[in-house]
C-alpha cells in the first residue's frame, strides 16, 4: 500500500475470479453468472491467468437505485503465506455512474488488506496472483501495474482489521463508467496466511453504484514513503510532506491510516507558513504536533489515528477541513522500534513496515493525486494520477505563440453591474474556490483628501461609524450578495483577507485596528489595537492597510500610512516583533499598502507603494529580493496565485501611474516552483492595462482558470478588482479574464472589446440559483435602484445630493496637488492615501 511499480508485469492474461453485480432495489434481481475459478488445483509457481473479468449491465436501472457490484476472490487462491489476489470489474459503457458507498465482505486476520483501483481504460494484462510479500528483501514477485499503458493507478478504497462499510454522501461519489469515469475497477486482496485448498469461501468488495454523474467527485490523495526504521528506539517518526497546487480547492471527507506492527500513530498537519518546524523544536520535551507556546510556526494538526485500530476511512467531513492551493501537507508515522535488533525497511511482507495515509477528498471535478515527497522540506508537489480536465501536463509559462489577453466579464446581474448597495470597495478577496468574494467596503461614506487630520491621523468630524453593512459576501454566478454584516462598526474600511480556517480578517484605517470575525454570523472573534488611538510598536497601529495569515492563525499586518512597518504576531495574538526593509528613510516602506503569504516557499510579499515596488521577505523580516515596478506606476494590490496547473502562478500587482495619464494595470511575476524567476526583466514585461474600465484602483484578488465557473474558458487566470470611485453608485468592482484568446469565450467573445459576451459563469452541478442569497441590500445613491432608506449622514462627505464630474485626470491632478513630499503625502490626498 499504496501501489507499487516495477518495469512491466511479468506474466500471462489477467485472471477474473468470483465477481458478480445485481441490482438493489424496487426490481427483481438480476444476477450475472459468477466467473468461478478453482485455482487450488494449479501449482503455486504457475502463473495464473485472468479467464475474464465481469462486465456490470445498468440497463433500465433507476436512478436512485444503487446497481451493486460484487468483486471476490476465492479463499483458496492463497497457497502461500503473504498472497496477492485480484479481480475486476467493467464500469457500465451506458451513461455516468458514481459509487455510492462500499461494503467490505472479507475478515480479518485471514485478509490483512484490501486495495480498489480505477483504471482509466483496460486492466494490465501482465497482473497476476503473486506470493511472497511483494517487494520485501529477497523474496516476493513485483506487482507491476494494474492499468493497462497508464502511467498512473488511483487508489479508491481501501480497508483492513475488519474496518465497516462505507457511504457517502448524497451526490456525491467517485465517477466510473461513461465517456468520464473509469472503465475499470481491480480489486487487490492481501492474504497473510495460506488458506485451505478446499476452501469454498470468498472475501471482496460490494462496491455500489448509482445512475448519474454526481454533484462533488470524490478522489483519494495518498500519502506514502520509503525509509528504514533504526533498532531499539521506543519512538522513531517517518515525515513525508507536499504541497498542493491545483486550482479547485479539496473539501476533507474521510481518511484512512496503514502501518504494520510497529506502527504507534499516523497523522497529518497543515505546515504554517509553509515552514518545516525545526528538529529541535520538535525534539523539545513537552512539544505536541499541535506546538507549544513559544513555538515558532508550529505545524497544525489536521487528523490522526491508531494503525492497530481498525484500519477504516473515518469521516472528519464536519470539520469543515479544506485543502487550498498552495496548502504544504505533511504526514507523521510512529514507530516502536524498541524490541527489534535489526533495522526495519518499508516493505509488503511480514517483517516490513508502510507509512501510509489516504485522505478521501470532493470538489467540482474529480483530481486523485500521490504525495512521495520530502522527508525533510516539503518542497515536492502533489502528483496528479488521475484527473479528467487537469491541463497540469502544460504547467508551462504561455509563450509568445500564446498571447494572453485582459477582458473585462460582465457581472451576471440584468444591468451587468455588481451589487450597487457597495460603496468605494476597498477590500476584495475571492474564496478558494471562487464561487464567492467578500468585499469591504464604505458604505456612503468616502475617503478624500480630507478625510484624516494629517497631525493626528485621526478621522476628520466623524462622531459615528458606517451605518450600513460593510463587511459582505457575493456570489460570483449571480452577482448576489449573500451575506453581510459590519454596520455600525467601521470608520474607513481598508483591506480584508480570509484565514485558513475561514475567517475574515479587516483593517480600519479609522480605527486604527484590525478585526478578526467568524464568517459565519459575523462575530466579533478578536481585535488588535486600540480603537481610534494611532499607536506604533506593541501599542497598537496607525491606518493599518492589510492582514496576512498563516495556518496557525499567526499573522503579519502591513502598517502602512504611519509606521510604514510590517508588523508580526504569534498564534495566540500577541506581537512578536517588527520589521522594515533597508537602513532608512532612502530603503524603506514608503506606505506598504498590501501584504501576502505565499505558503509555497514561506515568503512574504509586500507592496510598497510609493517606491512603486514589490519586496520579498522571509517569515522573520529578512529581506530576499525586490522587484521594481516603477514603470508600471504605484503598486497598490497584490494577490498570489498558487494554483501551478496552468503555468500562470505567481504575484499578480495591481499598480497605478496615477500622476502620468491615470493608466491602470495588472503586472505578473511569474514563479516557478513557489519561487520567483531569477529572470526578472523578462517577466516584468509581462502587462495587461486595465483602463478602461479601471480608473481609481486599490486591491486585486487572483484565483484560478478551474475556479468559479470559469474551468471552459481556456487557458488563464480570474482577477477580481476593486476600485474607490469618488461618486457614489459607481461600479467599484469587476472581474477581469486573462487568458489565451483562443479560449476567451470562444466564437461568442467580442473581437478587440473589452468585454467578452462568450465568457459565462458556469454555475456548479446541482446549484440553485438564489438559494444561498439573503435579501437584497438597499442602492447606494447615484444609482437607479430603488432609493435607501434614510442612514446616518456624515458630515463633510458627498451626499445623495451631491455629483461630480470630475475626470480621472482632474482627479490625478487634484491628488498631486494636496500633497507635498514631508511626512503628510501619507495623509493629505485621496490617490496617495487611500
């Protein structure tokens, strides 16, 4: 476990034993002739061939009812110790299937384990009952593969010591039969001991299926990895970790762990921040998986379980554990190595040891993937075994042949604009799976060159916050916004971000604070600084611009119009220190107004505004490198996209030449590995303007081309993108498409338009439009909507009676103009300050 490969498998046709298929269900059963074969009659040395497989018939099956396919091995087939049996099955050529759930048929100890398969087309040939424990030293035949010319053999189930059966949830399952599923499944059956030769029984799986392609498609990421145990040792840990970079996030549903005797525990963690936590830290007495206090980036605890316990998939689907891209994955074995004198190697056979982990995943589309990575730094990614529509064979930068294009796509309402209940969007993020964005936004109140007092940094006559939710949550397929909360608590929301566990975190440059809120209901869970007090060092902020998060929910704030600082905290909350790129004034920040953790490859990347460039930092301060983008203008979002299937990934800059005509842009540093090419001049030149219809930009949120309905778009990568319009009702949200023209909406797509007709959100199987919304939030003023109900008026600021007809231009000029280059260019004017 998990499979294990050598060149080609030795030996004659597959041999198919003792598998049938009935439906369960309202109609008669129908049973397929039992193929029997009785091996006991044939000598061990003889290789013993597949006389076929079974083919499974759904014809007339109906659609809630499940089609059960029996696959079982004769008992007597195992004439020697350590016996490796298979059998397979033909998916239904008739339409999809999905399994619905698994019913094991065998005990333990007689099987040690059992092993389910999916090929995407015909079985191995060259598979064959073996003996001898596979693969231990001196002894065993390899397997081979069990697919025919595949280089690849997803693992589906597993079990053993009597594990129960298994279902899943409704509509959602593993995709077999059709034009997409597997054609086949085998079926590998563990014997420890020899069985009789007059045995009659049999052990196998009951593995049931249902009509239909389901909503969420399960698939199996197996963790495995080779080592040697030393002798004598009460307690010795096997590491293996990788790291996740495709697009669709995974959602957890159940898991399973394998060991042999030695085996004490298996466990998996998410790595914080990416980084390995030291040998010494880990080797500290009293330090847990969990860490301890005063651990730096401890790695966090996800799962675990016993390996003597019976070895089935627990369910931890109401954990609400996710998988995102760029998630470092890390699996811990244990081993009691006290009563052996002899060194012990990850072997099949009696004597040897696994280290196994099979974590049991859903998402859009169906992505089985391996992990045989790293014992030391969890640098290797997750190896893709199977999945239908992943392009992760040209995870290759686009060459020149395949110019990427901007288009803008409009918003799913009639009008095709966004909500208009938003008001200057400051903050955007998309949630993994890009289905939704959270924006925070102003409400009616604006931000202007007169918004703070520039000796004080304090909000100019305000007496009270936004009265109108600031905080909301929008479905990207309607445009809707589906949840909301915040009224009546900000002053001049900033930047929001999301944590790992689905948080959201803000910054409120009014209130000098950053606020941490369940995503939920819209709970207050913590806040840093002191409300409406500027503060510096451990005191507090002065107008913090934005929030990066590590798996531990430790975190580094941006300081930005102030103490242009990056601040750092520990998990628990509490400040643990500061840093500043250079020696002074000349290399500092100059307002670092966007900060991002790329998990990767445990960097930290901050926009530097003012000095018009993006730094590197390692998770301590430490200065790596710098980009300059001072010929795309000032650099006010950033977003890293960590999904590498495409070969797009990277940081995504969002920058403005807002006192050299107003153009806007997004400018991609492509990485390589998690890291940046070494070739910066090259990638700098990759560009795309936004203007129009990007005038007054201030944040960007990257996700991936298999993301938020956009997986037939073709090549490319979404943006969502925010602005701060001075007029209230105007659109301060849009999305932007990046990709190879070719797959830019298709024929549909407007030829040299900004906006492409043919580019249309598709909306995930089995979604119900409006099902999620809540009541439409009131129109801003300045739209067409029905008018707001009457909210409290702040004073100084544009009102519903108020309009402009301020150009971009003017505005760039206005901004140049109420600023000088002392201390109160941070303060005085709203292109620099906001």
């Amino acid at each position: 476990e998990p499979s294990r490969k050598s060149a080609e498998g030795r030996g004659s046709t597959m041999r198919g034993v003792a598998a049938s298929h009935h439906r369960r269900g309202p109609a008669a059963a129908v049973w397929i002739p039992i193929l029997a074969c009785v091996l006991h009659i044939c000598p061990v040395s003889v290789v013993r061939a597949f006389d076929a497989g079974i083919a499974v018939d759904t014809t007339g099956a109906i659609d809630d009812e499940d089609v059960a396919v029996d696959m079982a091995v004769p008992d007597s087939v195992a004439a020697e110790p350590d016996t490796y049996a298979y059998t397979f099955a033909a998916m239904p050529a008739d339409g999809d299937h999905h399994i619905a759930w698994f019913e094991p048929k065998a005990v333990a100890p007689k099987v040690h384990h059992m092993l389910l398969f999916g090929c995407e087309g015909a079985v191995s040939p060259g598979l064959h009952t073996r003996s001898g424990g596979m693969f231990s030293p001196g002894g065993g035949e390899p397997r081979g593969s069990v697919c025919e010319n595949s280089g690849s053999e997803p693992f589906i189930f597993g079990w053993g010591k009597n594990a129960p059966p298994l279902n899943l949830p409704d509509r959602v399952g593993f995709e077999v039969g059709g034009d997409r599923g597997f054609k086949h499944l085998v079926l590998e059956v563990h014997y420890l001991d020899p069985q009789r030769s007059d045995a009659n029984e049999t052990s196998g799986l009951t593995v049931h299926l249902r009509r239909g392609r389901p909503n969420r498609a399960m698939s199996v990421v197996a963790f495995a990895q080779g080592f040697s145990l030393p002798p004598g040792k009460p307690r010795v840990s096997v590491r293996n970790a990788c790291v996740y970079t495709m697009a669709r996030p995974l959602r957890a549903f159940a898991f399973r762990v394998h060991a042999h005797a030695l085996g004490v525990e298996v466990y998996a963690e998410r790595l914080a921040g990416g980084r390995w936590p030291t040998d010494e830290a880990e080797a500290r007495e009293g330090w847990t998986p969990g860490g301890t206090r005063g651990e730096s980036f401890p790695a966090v605890r996800l799962m675990g379980r016993d390996p003597q316990l019976p070895q089935l998939f627990e369910r931890i689907d109401d954990a609400g554990l996710t998988i995102r891209p760029g998630d470092k994955i890390r699996v811990t074995c244990v081993y009691d190595t006290g009563n052996r004198t002899e060194v012990t190697r990850a072997g099949w056979g009696h004597g040897d040891e696994m280290c196994n982990l099979y974590l049991m995943v859903h998402a859009e589309e169906p992505a089985y993937l391996s992990c045989t990575g790293s014992q030391t730094h969890g640098d290797a990614r997750m190896a893709i075994q199977h999945s239908p529509d992943s392009e992760s064979a040209s995870a290759k930068a686009p060459d020149e042949s395949e110019a990427l294009t901007a288009h803008l796509v409009d918003a799913p309402s009639a009008d095709k604009r966004w909500p208009k209940s938003l008001g200057q969007v400051a903050g955007i993020v998309a949630e993994p799976d890009g289905r939704h964005a959270w924006a925070f936004h102003r409400g009616r109140r604006l931000w202007d060159g007169d918004s703070f007092d520039p000796s004080t940094h304090v909000v100019k006559d305000v007496e009270s916050p936004i009265a109108e939710n600031t905080i909301a949550r929008i479905e990207l397929a309607t445009g809707k916004i589906v949840k909301s909360f915040g009224a009546n608590e900000h002053y001049m929301p900033h930047a929001i971000t999301l944590g790992p566990d689905g948080d959201v975190w803000v910054t409120d440059c009014g209130l000098h604070q950053v606020i941490r809120y369940n995503a939920s209901d819209g709970a207050r869970l913590a806040e840093y600084g002191q409300k409406l007090t500027p503060g510096k060092g451990k005191d507090g902020f002065c107008k913090p611009t934005q929030v990066a998060v590590a798996e531990d929910n430790s975190f580094w704030v941006s300081d930005g119009y102030c103490n242009d600082r990056v601040a750092r905290f520990d998990s628990r909350g509490e400040y643990a220190g500061e840093f500043k790129p250079g020696n002074g004034d000349s290399t500092g920040f100059e307002v670092p107004h966007a900060i991002e953790l790329d998990s990767r490859d445990s960097t930290l990347y901050v926009a530097d505004r003012e000095r018009s460039r993006i730094t590197a930092h390692s998770l301590d301060g430490s200065m790596i490198r710098e980009y300059d983008l001072s010929p795309h203008g000032l650099v006010y979002g950033l977003s890293v996209l960590r999904s590498e299937e495409l070969g797009l990934s990277g940081l995504y800059a969002l920058t403005w030449r807002r006192d050299a005509g107003g153009d806007v842009g997004v400018v991609w540093i492509p990485t390589d590995a998690g890291r940046p090419s070494r070739d910066v001049k090259r990638h700098l030149r990759v560009s795309w303007s936004l203007s129009p219809p990007v005038t007054t930009p201030h944040a960007v949120s990257a996700f991936g081309a298999a993301a938020g309905g956009a997986s037939g778009w073709g090549r490319g990568v979404n943006l969502l993108v925010s602005e701060t319009r001075p007029d209230l009702g105007d659109v301060n949200l849009h999305r932007i498409w990046i990709g190879v023209d070719a797959g830019a909406g298709g024929d549909d797509a407007g030829e040299g338009d900004t906006a492409a007709e043919g580019l249309k959100v598709v909306p995930p199987r089995g979604w119900v439009e409006g099902a999620q919304s809540y009541a439409d939030e009131a129109a801003l003023p300045g739209s067409d909507e029905a008018t707001a109900p009457t909210m409290v008026a702040t004073k100084g600021k544009r009102d519903a009676a108020s309009s402009s007809t301020t150009t971009t231009e003017d505005a760039a000029r206005e901004e140049e103009d109420e600023g000088d280059d002392g201390e109160e260019d941070d303060d005085g004017d709203d292109g620099e300050e906001d």
